[in-house]
C-alpha cells in the first residue's frame, strides 16, 4: 500500500514542476538571467528518494536523500532540451540523471531511471560533471570526471582524477569506452570533447594537473589530439587559455561548454578560478579560436562573463559558478546551463550574435591596473564626445 504522504509531496513538487519560469531585470546586452533555477534537489523523482510502501517505510522518511543538482551536460534531442545533470546523494556519490524540458527555462522533468554504467572501472569511486557532445561521426559522447583512491600515498583525502568516457545514439543505451590517457598529465579533469575532427582525429579540450586539486606545472586549458576514441589516447597538449597572475584564471582554468561554431570563430565557454579571503572563486569567461585551427585562440576579452550574484552566493560550495552545457538552437538562440554553489543549475540566454559580439568586441585584460583605467578612460572619453555632439 502507497503511503498517503507520499500524494502529499507528489503534489507539492507537481507545483514546483509545472512553474513557469520569467526572466529577470538584469541587464547588461550579452544575456539575461532566469528568475528561478530550473533543477534542484527538490526535482528529483519521490521514488528516487523513498520508500513509497507504508509497511516498510510507515513514517515516510526519506531512504536515500539528494544533497544537491548541479553541472548539467546538454543537447538538444528529439524535440527535448535535455539535461545530464550531476546529482549528488546525501551518501556524497555523484551520478547522472537526465531531465527533459519541452522549452529549455522550465519544466524540467527526470526520466524514470538515473543512468546506470557498466561496472568497468573497479576502482572508480565517483563520477560527475559530464559534457555531452554531438560529434559528426554520428555519436553522442559523454566526457566526465572519473574520481578514484590515490593509493600511492598514505592519505585518505588523496584522489586521482581522469577523463571517462561513454557514447550512445539514444541518450538511454550508454557503452562505456577507456578512459582518455595524456602522456605527460598524471590528471585530468574538465575534458571536453571538439564536435568535428581535425585533421582526421579527435580533438579534446584538457586541464592538465599535477594532483587532484592543485594544477601544478599544468599552464591552463590544453588543447590534443588522439587516433582512436576507443582507445583515446594524446601524446602532446599544447596550453590555449592560460592562467596568469591577478586574473580571474589566476588559481585554474577549465573549459566548460562544447565550443559553438560561430561565423568568426569556435566560441568556448570555460571557468577561471581565483584565490579570495573567503576560499576559491569560480566564474565564467569566454574566448575563441580559430575555425581553421581550433588550437589557435583568436580573442579573448578580458574579465568575466557570469559570476555569481545575491542568492547564487550561496550554497554546498559558495561564490561558485560552473558550467558544462549549453544548447546553441538554429535560430542562433544560446541557452547557458550554469549551477551556482555546487547546489543548484540555473539558465541563461543570449544568441550567437551577442555572444561572438562580446569575443571579438570587447577589449582585452592589458595586464595591470595603470593600464585597465587607461582603457577605461578611453572609453569615457568616447563616449563624453559623442554626448557633447547631442
């Protein structure tokens, strides 16, 4: 028998699920926020959470809790904006589940069942953070962090980060592949899949590091090459995005989003962090390479695209921003897929016009301060004359 309260709570999150979702005030040209997030842990299935029988579960408590719903992976598919969203359980495990929504800023809705992978990988604690791209050879990828024990020294909280990797043409039957290996990075994370080949091969955005938090040696998003995506494997990285000293990649950087072809340029979307009083920041910026060549970055404008703001400050994790999807429609339309706080995803909106605008248009950090107000002055003074010609 279906426990009564369970009708209760179906029907609160009916509530929740049918809201329609507004965009704010914000403003300021490149894109706009959406007042509501459009996943979090209240989304989650009930018969993901509990136990619905009223003799095994008579006081309806929650068995198996979700902590938090963040860094969503997307694709358009068979008419559904899709989510693969990272969900995190009160056990802190991370797996994926996928949410389908009919118009991309609302009504996102879980499939019946979290994706389930062949167990090939025993030694793989934890798994989250997928990017999904659709490449021309006709596959959907999924590249995600694959987390294990760093057993070679004797320190419980050590880890070794890899790239995994799956493939389906269904967003259901998912066939699990070996992770990527790089030559000369002990770990990787944030690994992003280009959509075409170059030069004949596959193309992955990397973040090479030295350990499982720190970057080390690693100089900021790289850029390599491998033959064989079953058996993915890249020799040399060469470093695109480059951390530098008082920037916002300062910490770390890593791409976010699959790139999107623009008519200039390949537009990425990636993270910068940076050291603060109150912990590490994450924000979001972007850059471009060429559509020749997408090892050669083209522009990169200075500063930040989207940081967190008012209640996104706030959660598992504060003063986070972090993205790994984006949906880019016919119609040039962008929807941005970004969780705030490692707790919950939000969505943003521009197009392919303001974005490529915003690449190539808006200026780069010079490096120092005497030289931004420099920058900025030129601005003012532009702008003062063609007041004074009102």
């Amino acid at each position: 028998m279906i426990h009564k309260k369970y009708y209760e709570e179906a029907a609160k999150q009916e509530q929740l699920l049918a809201a329609k979702n507004r965009k704010t005030e914000f403003y300021n040209g490149i894109f706009e926020r959406y007042e509501h997030p459009v996943l979090t842990r209240e989304h989650v299935p009930l018969t993901w959470r509990y136990d619905l029988n009223a003799e095994t579960n008579p006081n309806f408590e929650e068995r198996l809790g979700i902590n938090a719903v963040l860094n969503s992976g997307a694709i358009y598919f068979n008419g559904k904006y899709c989510l693969v969203a990272r969900i995190e359980g009160n056990d802190r495990k991370s797996f994926f589940g996928i949410a389908e929504s009919d118009n991309g800023v609302d009504g996102f809705r879980f499939t019946d069942y979290p994706i389930l992978f062949d167990d090939v990988c025993p030694e793989e604690v934890n798994v989250y953070d997928m990017r999904l791209t659709a490449h021309e050879d006709g596959w959907i990828y999924g590249v995600f962090c694959s987390e294990s024990k760093d057993t070679t020294v004797n320190d419980l909280s050590a880890a070794v980060a890899a790239a995994g990797i799956v493939r389906t043409k269904d967003l259901k039957n998912w066939e699990r592949l070996p992770n990527l290996v790089t030559k000369r990075s002990p770990q990787q994370r944030n690994v992003v899949l280009h959509p075409e080949f170059v030069d004949g091969k596959y193309a992955f955005y990397t973040r090479p590091m030295d350990s499982f938090i720190d970057t080390g040696s690693g100089g900021g998003i790289g850029f390599g090459l491998a033959e064989d995506i079953t058996n993915a494997v890249i020799d040399e990285e060469k470093i695109l995005s480059r951390r530098r000293y008082h920037q916002i990649t300062e910490a770390k950087n890593g791409e976010c989003t699959v790139p999107i072809r623009g008519k200039k340029g390949w537009l990425h979307i990636a993270h910068g962090v940076r050291m603060t009083a109150a912990g590490l920041r994450y924000v979001l910026y972007a850059y471009a390479t060429s559509l020749e060549d997408p090892s050669v970055v083209i522009a990169e404008p200075g500063g930040l695209l989207l940081g967190p703001r008012e209640g996104e400050r706030v959660g598992d994790v504060s003063n986070v921003v972090f993205s790994n999807g984006a949906i880019c429609e016919e119609s040039g339309r962008i929807l941005l897929y970004y969780a705030s706080s490692d707790t919950r995803v939000h969505v943003a909106e521009t197009s392919l016009e303001r974005l490529e605008d915003y690449i190539f248009n808006t200026p780069a950090d010079p490096g120092r301060s005497v030289l931004c107000v420099r920058q900025r002055c030129d601005l003012i003074s532009r702008n003062l004359e063609l007041l004074r010609e009102k």
